[in-house]
C-alpha cells in the first residue's frame, strides 16, 4: 500500500510538471517561433564619445594617466620599454598596432608612451564589452579615450578615420580580442585598411609577458611582479599602390619580429629577418596546456645584462 502510494505521488508530480511546461500561462504564443514573421533587429545607439576628447576631458584623463594608473601598474608588474627613439621618427597623427594578450596591454601602452603622445592617443575598444553598460563605457572613455567598434561583423565605425584627420594617434589590436594562451593571433585587416585610407604611418609594439602577468578570465595581475616588456618599432608606411591586405601582412610580420627581438637579441632578429626567416609567433602545435607553459616563461627583470651581439 505505502509503495502504491509513493509511486501514485512520483507519477502525479510527473504530470503536473509536463503539464505545466506546455501551459501557456497566458505569456507563449500559440504560433511557433519558426512560423513568426521576420522582425529586423533594431540597432543599438551608439555610446558618444567626443565629450572625452574635450579640454576638460584630458585634463582630467592626464591627471589619472600620470597618477594613480601609472602607479598602481608599476607597483604590480615591472615594465621594460625599448624603442622609444623609434617614436621620434614620426610626425603627426599615426597607428599604434600592438599584439593583445591582457588587459593590461592598454595601460602598458598609454603609461609608457611619451607624455606629448599619451595625451593625443585614443583606443579602438570592442563595443560589445567596453561599452555594454553605461558605468563601464563611461570609466573606459575617461581613463583610456576609449570609442566603440564592432568587433564582430558589424559595420565598421567612421570614429578612426575621423580622429586621424583630427591629428589623434589611434590605438588598434588588429588580433580583436585577446589571445586565450599568449601567443599571437591573426591579424585582421582594419588596421592595414586604415593606414591605406588615410596615408597614416603604422608604429608596431610588440608586448610579452602581459599574459602571464595577467591572463585572461583574471581582475588583477599575479603577485611577484612580474616583468613585462614593451618594445616599440620604427614606423611603417604604406607603399604606393600597397593593398590593405599586403600591408596586413608587413605589419604582423613587424610586430612578430619584435617579439623576437625580445626573446633573443636585435642582432639575431635583424638577420632572421633579412633572411626571411623570423619564427612564427603563433606558438607551436601542442595542448593548450603547453602552449600557455611556453608562453608564460619569466621574462629577465630589467637591469640584466643583455647581449646584443653574438
């Protein structure tokens, strides 16, 4: 009797429960969704942000950038920069094209530019992720002049071009998000297009270690900090009647030889790239695992000696 009770009560629960999903509590339609006429979607407006390029804006962005930002990213990591005279051979507004691994990429780059350049420096950022909440837009655009793209097929924003024409230089990760093991991805042609376009030169930055330091799916650098190097490249500049995609190509090929440059000597990756035979920075072929194992190998702390000829 007690065991005909208890299966009566599973079974009754049973149907109560299917029941209940197929009601449409006076919410589902009776049409399919399948059977639904096609609605466009309606686009999203987009966030402004030419009030953070305004007088006021950079003044206050000036004060965050040399104070409490530079601070707290020296305090956790240890920045080496290199190639800081190559910044001296450019003249006007230009493309700052860096591989991406971490959020602190951007910090790296605005902290270690030139003060004069730092201040007319914007950054592309991803519209679905810098600018999905107001507070978040808000933050990014008065601490790293940042303005909207889309990153995932969408139109592609006109704010680039119009700050280039503007005289700003224009941070891009032409990989457009992070790399998910440190190693460099493709590099996509928005940046390469850009250059053509508007007949701007590209400076390449080739960042190792921001990863380890601070890897994907982390808020906040790893203790110890850790050192991260930073090295800026000489300007490239479009040749006439260069494509887009063939500039792609030089430009990937610039940062990747910086890459190199970092892991051995200027020396050596000046003749693997005369002789066309720089490594490839996309990583070996292995296990994720081994990937980010090889990708997060210390960097020597600066004020080690270097050799920099063999």
């Amino acid at each position: 009797m007690g065991t005909s009770l208890v299966k009566f009560s599973r079974d009754t629960a049973r149907d109560v429960k299917q029941v209940a999903r197929g009601w449409r509590w006076g919410r589902r339609p009776q049409v399919p969704r399948s059977a639904e006429p096609y609605v466009i979607p309606k686009e999203t407006p987009v966030f402004p942000t030419r009030w953070a390029r305004t007088p006021a804006a950079i003044a206050v962005r000036d004060l965050i950038q040399k104070g409490p930002l530079n601070a707290v990213l020296r305090f956790e990591v240890n920045p080496r920069v290199s190639g800081l005279d190559s910044l001296l051979k450019v003249d006007g507004p230009a493309l700052i094209v860096a591989n991406h691994s971490s959020h602190l990429d951007t910090p790296l780059i605005l902290c270690t530019l030139p003060d004069a350049m730092r201040r007319r420096t914007a950054l592309a950022a991803a519209a679905d992720y810098f600018f999905d909440t107001w507070w978040r837009a808000t933050t990014s655009a008065i601490v790293f002049n940042t303005f909207p793209i889309e990153r995932r097929g969408g139109k592609m924003s006109s704010t680039p071009g119009d700050l280039l024409a503007d005289g700003w230089n224009v941070v891009v990760y032409p990989e457009g998000t992070r790399s998910p093991d440190g190693w460099m991805q493709r590099f996509r042609m928005g940046a390469a297009y850009l250059a053509v376009e508007h007949g701007v030169p590209v400076i390449p930055v080739g960042i190792k270690g921001s990863f380890a330091a601070m890897p994907r799916g982390r808020g906040w650098p790893v203790p110890g900090r850790p050192t991260v190097a930073v090295r800026y490249g000489d300007p490239l500049r479009p040749a006439e009647g260069e494509s887009a995609r063939d500039f792609a190509v030089r430009i990937s090929g610039a940062v990747s030889a910086l890459l190199d440059e970092e892991s051995t000597t200027w020396w050596e990756a000046r003749r693997r790239v005369a002789a066309g035979a720089s490594p490839s920075q996309s990583g070996p072929d292995a296990a994720r695992w081994r990937r980010v194992w090889e990708s997060t190998a210390p960097i020597e702390p600066a004020g080690t000696k270097r050799r920099a000829w063999k």
